[in-house]
C-alpha cells in the first residue's frame, strides 16, 4: 500500500533551492511569492475510493474526479483496515487529472489494452483499472524491483482480474505495437513535491532537470513505437520544469505526426499549455502536476475482447487474454504478470495472497479449495493485519479473513486458532498501545 504518514506528522522541509525559486519567478513574475507561500504550508489529503469496494472515508469531491475527495483531516490510514482491503486508495489530487485526461481520448467505460510503463507505486494503475472497461487487459509495469514490490501489493488489493502486473524494460513493449493506451508518468525531478517531501528539495538541480529531460525522451520514443494506430499517450510529470513538460513534448511533436487531445479539468485552476495542463498549489488544491494526451495517427481494427475469465496455471486470465498477440502474452508470462491465485505448497494448493482480495478469483477458487469465511470485528482485523493468530473453535482449513464483507487476507486453520497467512511485508508495524 501506499507508506501514508501518521496524522500531525509534519517533515522537517529544508529551505527552497535558489536556483529552483529563481527559474519560477523567470515564470510566474511577482505570482512566484503565492507558490513559495503555498509550499511552506502542509500539504492536503486526497483519496481515491475503488468502485469494486463499499467504504472509506469520504469528504470535499474533487472536481476532476468521480472518484476523488479532499479529506478535512488525515487520519491514521494504518489502521483503518478498509484501506488495507482495498477500498480506496490514498493519491494526491493532482494525479488523479488521469480522469479526464481518459475523458478527452474517449476510452472511459470503453475496452481497451492498456500500459502503465512507470506504475508504481500504482495509484494510476489502480484508476486505469477502475476506468476502463470491465474487458479491458491493463498491464502495470515497473522496472526497478523495489518498487515493483510495492506496485504488486497496491494492484493485488484493488482486486481487479484484468490487471497483469509485470517488471519489464520500456522497449520490450516497443517490440509489441498493440496498445490502446499508454501511460507515461515518467520519472522527473520532482519539483512538484516540494511541499510534502524533503528529498525534493535537497536533490534538485538544473543538472537533474536535464538528465531526466533526457530519460524521458528516450521513454516517449518506446512508447510511442508501442501504440497501436489511433492509440492514445498520456504523458504526465509530477514537475514544473518545462524543458520536462511542455518544452519536451514540443520537440516530440516536432519529429512524430500527433494529435493534440485538449484535456478539460472541469476547473479553472490547472493551467492550460498549449499541449498539457499544470496544478500548482497556489492555484488549485492538487501538488505539482502536468499531463497531456497525444493520440496517434491511424486507425487500428476494434480489439475482439471476447472470452471469460478462467484459471490457467493459478492465475487468472483475462477476458481479452487471447485477443492478445502471442508475443506480448509470452512477455507478461514470462513476467508472471496476470493475477495469481493459487499456489504450489507441500501440503497442496493454497490460496495465493492475491486471491483474497478479488471476487473472480474467489469464484473460481472455491472449486480448488475449501475455504472458510472469518468476519472480524475492527481489533480483531487488526490484530490479523498485524500478523496475531486469531483465536478460534475447530479451525481447519483456508479461511479468508474479512471486515465489512471485504476480504483482508488468508489463514491456515489450527484447531484452537486461526495461524496468520498474511504477507510479512503487508503487515502493520503498530503496537497494541499504539492503538
């Protein structure tokens, strides 16, 4: 899951770098003082609720998502179990612009394969996957093993059975030209974050403004060999630096024939370019973000995502899974990209960590392996949470431990107790007298 703060935390913020302060002020004028002012103060809460998923906290919508509400306060997010079930998704208002920016290529609701290149740690995934049509194949990829991690973890938990979750470089999808949709949230200089994390101010320089210009040149060229005729690029950056918004795709255009889709934010404060929007904090209530839409010339034929959902080999497929060319399914195979749901073990198949958090694949489970249904009050689904056996009467079995109807996770029956089967890293560090 996301590594949400504990509430009141505040980080202790070194100063604004010069150079940084000096290029806005180039930018903005005498307006400069109102984004320094603004990133001195904390920055706001913003969640995102998954529709799969009742409950979650709720508060102020965010205009430029259905899903989005700004809370008036942060609560601890470590122990409210919904979020570790997957009901909703703590995201930075900004970044949810993902919406319309889907909006404006006419793909919300609609069929479609689709890639996340840079996902983690995946709050754009987990809204593609609510976005998209129920048949749609959403490959969430990220490179880098660390954060992969945390991508598996977050896209497990969102539950969806069309999401194939791999760990590849860029120009294995460059060989494969059948995307629908690209997502590009490439990797930046972070001026954006200024607000809430120390290192964004402490690692910037113009030479890291030039460096990761070069990075994401070098991405847009894979991706853009990955679309499909007629597909979409949205592009987007948690940064200011135009030579890595605006100014970059500018010369993108230069050398590629492309569309420039308008996004509407559906409020007056992102900041229209002439290819992208922007948010600053000044402004709107959103971090610093960019994101445009580019779509490709052409026309490709209409995918046939036709199919069920099955399971193959423990894991699940997608109803478009064999719509897919062969190349690209033996990419995300050899990955171990589509959703597990059972595993391998001495003492026979067992559900896989996944499986608890996805009805398909419960479905389908059920017909492999016995399984128990636990409901647990808020402590003790906390206790689960932390790693606790849970007490019990003849516990045998897989049992899918639950809260409000949501599952939490598995455990393996003992008799008097349930043993906890709950992933050591997605454990909860808190100690009962933090409770």
């Amino acid at each position: 899951m996301p590594s949400p703060r504990k509430a009141g935390a505040t980080a202790v913020m070194p100063p604004l770098p010069e150079a940084f302060v000096a290029r806005m002020a180039a930018r903005l004028g005498t307006e400069v003082h109102a984004l320094v002012d603004a990133l001195a103060q904390p920055p706001p809460t913003s969640i995102r609720h998954n529709p799969r998923k009742p409950g979650g906290p709720v508060g102020e919508p965010v205009p430029w998502c259905a899903s989005g509400h700004h809370l008036t306060q942060r609560p601890r997010f470590t122990l409210d179990p919904l979020l570790h079930a997957g009901a909703y998704y703590v995201q930075e208002a900004g970044s949810m612009l993902l919406e319309r920016a889907l909006a404006a290529a006419g793909l919300i609701g609609t069929d479609a394969v689709a890639l996340d290149l840079c996902a983690a740690p995946g709050g754009k995934s987990t809204h593609l996957l609510s976005l998209l049509g129920p048949r749609s194949v959403v490959l969430c990829n990220e490179v880098d093993a660390r954060r992969h991690t945390a991508l598996l973890e977050n896209v497990y938990k969102w539950g969806a059975p069309n999401a194939c979750v791999t760990r590849l470089p860029a120009g294995d999808f460059a060989a494969v030209p059948h995307f629908d949709l690209v997502v590009l949230d490439a990797p930046c200089s972070g001026e954006g974050l200024m607000r809430r994390e120390p290192v964004a101010r402490t690692q910037w320089s113009p030479w890291l403004v030039q460096r990761c210009s070069t990075l994401q040149a070098a991405l847009l060229e894979h991706v853009w060999q990955a679309l499909r005729p007629g597909g979409t690029l949205v592009y987007c950056t948690c940064t200011w630096a135009e030579e890595e918004d605006e100014g970059l795709l500018h010369r993108f255009l230069e050398g590629h024939a492309a569309t420039v889709l308008p996004i509407d934010p559906l409020h007056p404060g992102p900041v229209r370019g002439a290819i992208g929007i922007t948010c600053m904090p000044h402004r709107c209530k959103a971090e610093g973000f960019f994101i445009a839409a580019l779509r490709k010339p052409g026309t490709a034929a209409p995918w046939d995502a036709g199919g069920t959902i099955v399971l193959e080999q423990g894991r699940l497929r997608p109803p478009g899974w064999n719509a897919l060319p062969v190349a690209l399914r033996e990419r995300i195979d050899r990955a171990d990209g589509a959703l597990p749901v059972l595993l391998d073990t001495p003492g026979g198949p067992a559900p896989h960590p996944a499986a608890a958090y996805c009805r398909e694949a419960l479905d389908l489970l059920q017909a492999a392996v016995p399984i128990t249904t636990v409901d647990l009050d808020h402590a003790t689904a906390l206790a689960f949470l932390r790693g606790e056996a849970i007490a019990a009467r003849e516990a045998r079995g897989h049992a899918l431990m639950r809260f409000d109807g949501l599952g939490l996770g598995w455990a393996r029956g003992a008799g008097n107790r349930w043993n906890n089967r709950h992933p050591t890293p997605w454990r909860i560090r808190t100690r009962r007298t933090d409770v």
